[in-house]
C-alpha cells in the first residue's frame, strides 16, 4: 500500500529535523564540505558557460543573417553526374516508402545513380529487393548490392559503394527520409563552386506532434540547424555534414582521406578534415527533407549516445591537429565547444551527486548567502536555453511559434535524461573502450510495441533513473521544508527528468 501525503510529510519533517540539529555553537563548514562546495561551483560555472556560449550563436546568427545562402551564385551549364547513396540496416518498416521517394527524384537518367547499400540481416533486404525490381522495370537507375558483414558500419558501407560509384557527386539519404522530387536540382548547383565539398539542407520531421518526446526532440533539432548550423557556416566557422540529407564531392571525400571507420560521427570526421583541407561547407536553411523522430525513449537515448560517443572520438582524433594548424582561433574555438560539448554528461553526473549534499551543507552552516550563488547560474543556464530554442522556432514557424512557452521546461529535463547514457558512452570514448554502431529504430508512425520494433529497455537502467529522480524529490521536499527557495528550481528540473526518463523507459519495456 503507497504511503498517503500526509505520512510522506511526516516523514520528511523528521528526516528533516535529524538533518538540521547542529551543536549549540555554530555549525562550521569542515575542510571537505568546502572542498564539495568548491567542486559544485566550480562545475556551476563550467556548464553555465557552455550555457552563455548558446548566445553567442545566437549573436553570430544575428550578426550574418545576410550571408544565409538562398541561391547558388552560378548554374552548371552541363549538370554533373550524381550518385545517391542509401545506407540501410535492418529497416523493414521505412525501406518501401523510402525507395518509392527517391525513385521519383528529377534528374536526367543518364546522370543519376541510386545506390542500396545493405547491411541488413533480417527482412528488409527481401523487401528492398523486391521494390527494386518493380522501379527498374519503370526504368529507375537503381542498383543493389549486400554485404555479408557490417566491417566499419555505415562509413564502411559508404566507402565500399564509393568504389563502384559513377557520380561526381554523392547524395547520401538515411532509411527514413523522404526527399523532394527537385532535391538534386536544388542543391547540385551550389557544386559550380569548386571550392564547394558539401551542401547540407535542413531535416524537417513528419512526426513531430505525435507525442510530447517527438515534440522536445524537433524543438531541439530545429535549435542545433537554424543556431548552430546557421552561425557556424554564416560566421565561417566550422560545421558538419549530418550524414544525410546532404551532398557531397567525391573528389573531396577523396581528398580529406575517404571514410573513416575509427569513430561512430564518420561523417562530423569527415567534415572536419575536409574543412582543414580548404573545403567549403553550405548550409541551406530553405531546403527542407521530411524524416522521422525516434518515437521511444530507448531509441532517443541509443542515437544520443551514439552521437555523444562519435563526436567525444572525433574530438580525441581532430582537435589535436586543429589546434597545431593555422587557423583562426575563432574556428579553434569553436570546434572546441562544438566537438567536447558532450564532456558535460560526466560533469552533469557529479553534479547529480553533489547538488543535493550541497543544499544540506549550505543550510546546516546558515551560509545563506551560498545560496543566492545559485541563481544567476540558473537564470544564465535556463534563460540561455529558453532564447535559443524559442527563437529558432519564432525564425522556422512564425506563426505559433509561442505556443511551445510551456515545453521550456522539459527541455532542460530531456537533457537531464540523457546524463546517465550519455555519460557512459563519452567515457567509452575516452578509454577506447569499442562498442558497435547501434542504429536507430524507425517506424514510419508505428507503435514502438511492434515486433522487432525496439531493443527491449533493461529494468536497472529504468530502476536508475527513478532513483535518481526519488533522491532528488527527497531533497526537493527537504528544501521546501527548510525554506531554501532558491534551490528549487534545479532540484525540480533534475527529478522530472530523470524521473521523465525512467518512467518512459519503464513504460516502453514489452
């Protein structure tokens, strides 16, 4: 039987109490408790900069909004050859309706070649198979091929089908995006610039209103294209390919050292010895390819994961050799903040230890003051969140971009969520500790329950983050208790969303 509010009170009232009797003397902080409070500072700090850093993308976008491309500055008199590359593994709900898409694409038939590179080990290569042969029979250049093993993933598969492409250029879709008819004849001109390697358009998302995480997940996306994809390359700064979605230059795939499979971001590797190599990359706000969210929490952390772990890797691997390099420092700084973004999990992980011991330190010792420190923190965290991604959705859908004021505070809470996987994967990279590319499941709208629709979330990982969010509600109420205001705020955000996460995790379980 669950225990009534009144007895939950009660309860927390004693602990409470237990909590607060100090000796008659005043309490005096110990050397280690100032040792805790100098850490949890000092790591305060150190997030609320990476915070402060979100407006000066906002500034950067602000500064070179004129410089956003719209139009290619020359047409190709003779268009150049495209290969279109689709990279797929184990993609039975999203192959057809993906196939069906690029198969309508308009471009000369001479010039086009469209590649089905399958790693796949389960029903989709029949269904491709299948669809192919009916769209050649319609007179669709479309070539199949499989290989027997995954060696090096997805930029193995890349690679492999860049020894038999015929296209100067390399269009490269993942299995669930939709592109439009003219794809080819918005983007191939922008390559009449021969310093140009890659062109990269904005994913838009059929299924954004189909819940509250799909919803968190496309205001997050729609702030890292329009602020961190639009300041980078408008600012000349340094930005990445998204690994679909996007053409690029064969010649400069070749010249930056081809496909690498040394880290699970093959394509922000690529991109960025690209671009230490002298090639331009675009970014094209105007042309949209429809795609699909992760519709679970277990697939949303498996890609976050993933993403966290390749760029740590890429990190490891590129910001060595770029800071060595002649560059700018603005671009130095930059790529910085951009590759070791995701060392904030593990710190965000400490916190999570230290941020409830440190509201008892602070109001054992009636160091008051210590508490007010908290508040321009917070405020320059989540005011600095709320800015970014309210204003890329007043840029991207001017028109009820307000109705998304009562989501601000999920969004730090997904983020919160994500500490404990992503945290685990940043550390993988860092001891290269190998795990394999873990894709992410698509469904074209489906149910999650469906069969073979989802890795089936553990219940420890579940158990954890309920805990997690159980701790921080205990001390959410101990400082309701103690009238410690100004501490709310955070303790809230990080038990809704580990508490978020848990329960999502607990309710996707089969």
């Amino acid at each position: 039987m669950l225990p009534t509010p009144g007895e939950i009170k009660v309860v927390l009232v004693v602990v409470t109490d237990w909590l607060t009797v100090t000796a008659p003397s005043a309490y005096q902080i110990t050397y280690f408790e100032w040792v805790l409070l100098a850490l949890y500072f000092t790591l305060m700090v150190i997030l609320s900069i990476l915070g402060f850093h979100r407006y000066q993308l906002i500034y950067l976008h602000r500064k070179h909004h004129d410089k956003v491309i719209h139009q290619p500055k020359h047409m190709f008199d003779q268009l150049p050859t495209v290969t279109v590359q689709l990279p797929i593994y184990n993609e039975p709900h999203v192959i057809e309706n993906l196939l069906e898409s690029i198969s309508q694409i308009d471009y000369p038939r001479e010039l086009l070649q469209i590649q089905v590179l399958d790693d796949s080990t389960d029903e989709t290569s029949k269904i491709a198979i299948d669809t192919i042969n009916r769209l050649e029979t319609q007179g669709c250049p479309i070539e199949y091929r499989w290989r027997p093993n995954r060696q090096g993933y997805k930029a193995g598969a890349l690679e492999a089908g860049l020894t038999w492409a015929r296209g100067d250029l390399i269009a490269i879709f993942d299995a669930d995006f939709s592109p439009s008819a003219d794809f080819l004849h918005q983007t191939v001109h922008y390559f009449s610039d021969p310093s140009v390697g890659v062109v990269q358009t904005r994913w838009t998302y059929r299924n954004r209103d189909q819940s509250l995480l799909t919803r968190l997940q496309a205001i997050l996306l729609d702030g890292h294209f329009v602020f961190e994809h639009g300041a980078r390359s408008c600012s000349g700064r340094f930005f990445n390919f998204n690994g679909t979605a996007g053409v690029l230059r064969r010649s400069m795939i070749q010249d930056a050292g081809n496909w690498q499979h040394d880290t699970l971001t093959e394509d922000t590797d690529l991109s960025y010895r690209a671009q230490m190599r002298g090639w331009k990359h675009l970014y094209l706000p105007d042309v949209e390819v429809p795609s699909e969210l992760p519709l679970d929490i277990a697939s949303f952390q498996t890609q976050q994961a993933r993403w966290a772990k390749g760029l740590t890797q890429t990190a490891k691997k590129t910001l060595p050799n770029l800071m060595r390099s002649n560059l700018p420092g603005k671009i130095k700084l930059e790529a910085c903040f951009h590759l070791a973004s995701n060392f904030s999990f593990p710190l965000m992980i400490i916190l999570t230890l230290l941020l409830p011991l440190t509201v008892v330190i602070r109001h054992q010792s009636q160091s008051d003051y210590l508490f007010y420190y908290d508040l321009p923190i917070f405020l320059g965290t989540f005011s600095s969140l709320c800015s970014f991604y309210l204003l890329a959705q007043r840029e991207l859908h001017p028109q009820d971009w307000k109705k998304n004021f009562l989501l601000m505070p999920w969004l730090p809470a997904i983020g919160i969520s994500l500490t404990l996987t992503n945290a685990r994967a940043v550390m993988e990279a860092i001891f290269n500790i190998p795990s394999p590319f873990e894709r992410t499941t698509k469904l074209a709208g489906r149910s999650p329950t469906l069969p073979n629709s989802t890795g089936n979330p553990s219940l420890w990982l579940s158990a954890v983050h309920l805990a997690a969010g159980s701790y921080f509600t205990f001390f959410l109420g101990y400082s309701l208790l103690t009238g410690n205001w100004v501490s709310l705020p955070f303790l809230f955000l990080f038990a809704l969303g580990y508490f978020f996460a848990g329960t999502l995790l607990l309710k996707s379980r089969k």
